[in-house]
C-alpha cells in the first residue's frame, strides 16, 4: 500500500460554550480554525486527521498548518506506505515544532492502519482496558459568579458528573467567590476542578489552595505559567491539593522535566498537543513509571481528533478518567459535525463506537455544503 495523495481542508466551525451570550470572552474562542486532512492510497483506502491548534495555545494557526502539510508534509510522504506510521513520522522530523499538523497526519495514518487491518484505533493501541463510554468534565468560562453557578447547575442536570472552573483572567477574589459560589449550586457530589490556564503567580496560586482545598476542589490544572515548571513544582509542594500539568508539557522531552522536578500529580495528555498518538503513548508510559497519573485534556477538538483522544482513554490504563473524568468536550461545544456516529450521548459522556480505524465516518457533503462552514 502506497500514499498517492495527501490533500488538506480548511474550514470555520462553530462553538456554543454554553454559557449564554457573554460581552468579554476573556480570550475563549467562540468558533474554530480545523484543518482535516485526508491521505489516499493506492488500494482505495482513505485515512482522515484533523488540525486543531489555534495561535493562542499552541501558536499554530490553521493557515499556516494547511501551508506546511500542503508545501512541505505532503511531499516527503506521497509514496510512502501508511502503515509504517513511525517512519512516515520519521520524514517530518525536521520541521520543528507544529505538533497539531503533525498529530493531523498521524491521526489519518492510523485511521487507515485500522481500516486496512478492520479493527479500531484502540485495538491497535493493545485494546481496551475500560469502558468505551467514557465520562466527560464540563469547563466553564470566566464568568461572574451567579451565571457560573446557573451553568453548573445546567450540565450536573444533564448528567455531568465533575464540573471545571476557568480561572486566571480575573482577580484572586474574584475566582475564589466564583468557586464559592459554584460549589453551593452544585453541592457536594459533585467533582469540581479548577483550571488557571498559567494565570496566577505562585503567591496567588499558595494563596488560593487552601480555600480551594476547603471547597472541596480535586484538583488545581496548571495554576503557574508554563515556562515555570520549578514554580509548579515550588506550588505542588506547598499544596494540600493534587496539581495537574499541561500546557507545561507538550514533548516527551518536556514530560520527564515535569517529572524529574515532581512538579504534578497529574498530567494532561492529548495527540494534538503531543504531536500524535505514538508521542501521548511515550509521555503516559514515561508517566507510569514515575507514578503520576494521566488525564485527557482539550484544545476543544472537532469530530476526529475527539475520537483519536477516546481511543487513547480506551486503552492506556494510566489515562485515568474514572478518577478525573475527560475533556473530550469538543463534541459537547461544536454546533456542527463532521463526520458520524455522534460521540456525545447527551448525558455527560461520550460513546467511543466499535468501529475499524478512528470509527467515524466524514460527512460526504461537509466539502460542498456551505452551511457546514462558518
């Protein structure tokens, strides 16, 4: 089997945050830039990827994805047998960086190895260790504190089961009477995380961890800037709270610098951000053996790269979402879908199906239908 063509599509999707109309989106992004990408072979099979980094996380943008795969990815591939996932990988080693474009390419490689082979990502990846119906963790946005709690209240009723804070943009009393007030509406029941994104200093985030510890929070995400990791790990020891990591990690490299500082309990993995599934498998790994535990987290994907990141929660028993739930919330937010079966259930999970490669199928309109492209 040989790579014949290697072809990228740009389009603008919609996001519903669920929140309502909001005049400041304190930087959140209401639609999102996907690049999908398809690679076609010689026997008739078609694999599909997408890219989903945007210039305010992981510095890339879908144009300038789409240039690079279309100019320089593409060409070093055409001809290169996709099931030699690590050596087609190996031909893009050169170009730095660009971990979503990269995760894009290899997101399709292995939905057609699954194809070819007729079983699933998961499978591929030692089969599955849990459940296929995996429970989610809904973010909220920075909101003020009553319109937070209403939200809360709005997805624990639809089934959500742990509850995430968007914190950081605001003042420290802000944040903690917003936590207050979130925890009173949901009650005690309910898992509640609180993500700063990097937003606070290491003063505000000691500061916080008490009253965060008495509010009953399971754990505070990346609450330093991600250039800090001998802060995170000054915070980590200083707090009564487990700490998660992740936009301090997005390389292997990066992975064993976090850990060798014992600057998290908990590290938030997913292929975009790593580059592809076979980086996530290094970093989960590299992460079991130190003891710290995995969690999925998001960059808010679409259909396919939501699928990729639940094939990974399937099958490595160190991605351990029954204790952290998943951010797989990229089906929950988008208001327009791209390929089927849905993976959202409507009640606070998503459904991974048993189906050979990532187990969706693209839309055949999505290209020529323009009320799929905002």
């Amino acid at each position: 089997m040989k790579i014949v063509s290697l072809q990228t599509h740009a389009l603008q999707v919609p996001i519903d945050r669920r929140v309502g109309q909001v005049a400041e989106t304190k930087g959140f992004r209401f639609h999102s830039q996907i690049v999908l990408v398809s690679v076609q072979t010689d026997v008739g099979l078609t694999g599909w990827g997408e890219v989903n980094g945007s210039p305010d996380w992981s510095g890339e943008t879908a144009a300038g994805a789409k240039a690079l795969i279309d100019q320089h990815f593409a060409p070093r591939l055409v001809g290169a047998d996709p099931r030699q996932i690590r050596l087609c990988l190996k031909k893009l080693e050169k170009t730095w960086g660009n971990s979503f474009a990269k995760a894009g390419i290899e997101m399709a490689l292995f939905d057609l190895l699954g194809k070819s082979l007729g079983v699933p990502v998961y499978q591929l990846l030692g089969g599955a260790v849990r459940s296929r119906v995996i429970p989610l963790r809904f973010p909220i946005m920075p909101l003020p504190a009553e319109p937070s709690a209403q939200v809360a209240r709005a997805v624990v009723a639809e089934g959500f089961g742990t509850v995430k804070l968007k914190v950081g943009h605001d003042t420290l009393d802000f944040d903690l009477h917003r936590i207050g007030a979130v925890r009173d509406a949901i009650g005690p029941g309910i898992r509640l995380t609180v993500d700063a994104n990097g937003g606070w200093t290491e003063s505000e985030a000691i500061r916080a961890i008490p009253e965060l510890d008495r509010l009953g929070v399971a754990f505070l995400e990346q609450p330093v800037h991600r250039e800090n990791l001998e802060g995170l790990a000054r915070v980590r020891r200083q707090s009564t709270l487990p700490i998660m990591a992740d936009e301090a990690v997005f390389t292997p490299k990066s992975a064993w610098q976090c850990l060798k500082l014992g600057a998290c309990d908990i590290l938030s993995v997913y292929p975009g951000k790593h580059g592809g599934l076979l980086p996530t498998l290094e970093i989960v790994a590299m992460a079991e053996a130190a003891g710290v535990q995995c969690a999925i987290g998001s960059n808010v994907e679409w259909d396919l790269a939501s699928s990729a990141m639940a094939h990974l929660a399937v099958a490595l028993p160190n991605i351990t979402v029954e204790q952290h739930a998943a951010d797989i919330i990229g089906p929950v937010f988008h208001t327009t879908r791209c390929c089927s079966p849905a993976l959202y259930s409507g009640q606070g999970t998503v459904e991974l199906p048993d189906i050979p490669g990532l187990g969706l199928t693209l839309d055949p309109n999505l290209m020529d239908n323009p009320q799929h492209i905002n």
